[in-house]
C-alpha cells in the first residue's frame, strides 16, 4: 500500500485535497480524520503539518508527499522534489522600512526576521553576506518595530501586510514556491508510485490544456494547424461537406481565446472548447 502524506490544514491542504480527488483518490470527509484508507485504489492518505511532510517522507516513514517548496528546503530533509503541483504559489522577498534599503549588500551585518531561517541563511551564503537570521514563527512583520529585526524576509503576494508596517520589498526574488511531490531521495520508484505519480500529472495536464475543435476548409489546415500543433498531433476527420474538415487538437487553456481569434481569421467555424476532465499523454 502507498503511504501518502497530505497538508493537514489551509488553503494547501483545500488544494491538495481537490487534486487527489481529480485524480481518482477518495479523501476524508471531515478535518478531524488524520488518517484515510482508499481501499480500492490501495493508498493510505496521513494528513499532517505541512512543514512536516518532508520530514516524514525524507525517514522513510512515507512514501511520498504534497507540501511547499519552501517548506521542503527549509527542513533539510532527505526528500527531493519530483514535479511542481501548480498550485499554492508563493514568492519571498526581503523587505524593510521604506527608503531604508534598497539592494541586498546592505543586510551584511543586518538582523533579518525570517520563519525560513534555513532557505535565507542558504540564500545569504550563496551572495557572500553576512547577516544574523532571527527565527521566528508566524507573523514577522512586527520584528522591525519591536527591535528584534532590521529587515525581514517573507513570502510576498499583495504587500498590503507591508505597507500596514510600513516596510517594502526591495532585491530580487529569494525564492518562488509552489505545492511539489516529494519523495525520499535515492528511493526506488515503485510501480504504486508511478500510477500515483501518472495520475496528478494527468490532472496537470487536464488543468493546463482544453479540447478545441473546429471546421475549416481543406486549404486552410496546414495554417490552423500551425495555431493548434496540439500535444502530439490534431486529428483531422473529413466532413460530409465537401472541401472542409473537422479539426480537434488540445490547446493551452490560457491561450485559448486569441487561438479561437485567430482561427476565425482563418475562416474555421463551429469552433467549440471543452474541458479536458481527465486524461494520459
């Protein structure tokens, strides 16, 4: 049986939850449940702390599991990343009181409040910078104006939680997290683990592509095609109308508005998308 560890909780675990469950997998049906059993497919769901998962996984104890990229290198556990989930996105940044600093030479010899002491300290070494990383859990906005801190790094999406401690970003990006599937390094795959594996990139896949068909003359095919190469190749089928054929290709799902515009251009009608629910490329 294939031992799965989820996020137990927020908006990871909400987002873990519906991915596994696109992918065939039952899920628990309360948050109390720490533990699922899906007989039918023979995997064994435990629901954990998110920064804990990489622990789990990296021992041994666990197969594989879901948790943040950020959370995976801050824990320096023997877990490497297999594939990015598309999904709980998040960037760190350095920030700092407003005017106060404006490239990352000037954190040497700094204090920097950060919850991801280990990916700073790495981040900060990599650069030849010499700085004092104070750990903190939770909220470190108010390090600065408490004293413990003279900048702060932290994941970033508005910045509206900066301005409020009047504290703004500067410097490039730390690090851009995502949702990943983690395994034990030097692990053997199993073939459990490949069908687990195959499944969410179905979902992936799924997410990321929809079915476009569309009727367009025969002299204009090689045009539309260059418009939907699709994954592999478009299916062409004839229609009972002479000189025209059936087209249906997958199609990236962000692109697909201006790929309609411009097949219209083309003189294709009848062009229709769908959702792609599942599938294996």
């Amino acid at each position: 049986m294939l031992r799965v560890a989820v996020p137990n909780k927020g908006a990871l675990s909400e987002a873990a939850s519906q991915m596994l469950v696109e992918a065939g997998y039952r899920q628990r049906r309360s948050s109390k449940d720490l533990v699922m059993i899906d007989v039918e497919n023979d995997v064994e769901f435990f629901y954990l702390r998110p920064r804990d998962i990489a622990v789990y996984v990296g021992e041994g104890t666990l197969d594989v599991g879901i948790t943040g990229r950020d959370l995976l290198l801050d824990s320096e556990a023997s877990a490497t990343e297999q594939i990015g989930l598309g999904f709980g996105a998040s960037t760190f940044r350095f920030a700092a009181p407003s005017g106060s600093m404006t490239d990352i030479a000037q954190l040497d010899g700094k204090r920097i409040a950060t919850s991801y002491p280990i990916v700073v300290e790495a981040y900060l070494q990599e650069r030849g910078i010499s700085a004092t990383v104070v750990r903190l859990d939770g909220a470190v906005e108010s390090s600065v104006r408490l004293g413990v801190a003279d900048a702060i790094a932290d994941v970033v999406e508005t910045g509206s939680t900066l301005r409020q401690a009047d504290l703004e970003v500067f410097g490039e990006s730390i690090l851009v997290s995502e949702a990943v599937l983690v395994t034990r390094e030097g692990a053997p795959e199993a073939e459990a683990y490949e069908v687990f594996k195959r499944r969410l990139d179905s979902v992936i896949v799924a997410r990321t592509y929809v079915m476009m068909d569309y009727d367009i003359r025969v002299e204009n095919v090689e045009a539309a095609v260059e418009l939907t190469p699709g994954i592999e190749s478009p299916t062409v089928s004839p229609l009972h109308r002479e000189g025209w054929v059936a087209v249906r290709s997958m199609v990236p799902r962000d692109a697909a508005q201006r790929i309609m515009d411009g097949l219209y251009v083309l003189g294709a009608r009848g062009i229709l998308v769908t959702d792609i629910l599942a599938c294996r490329v």
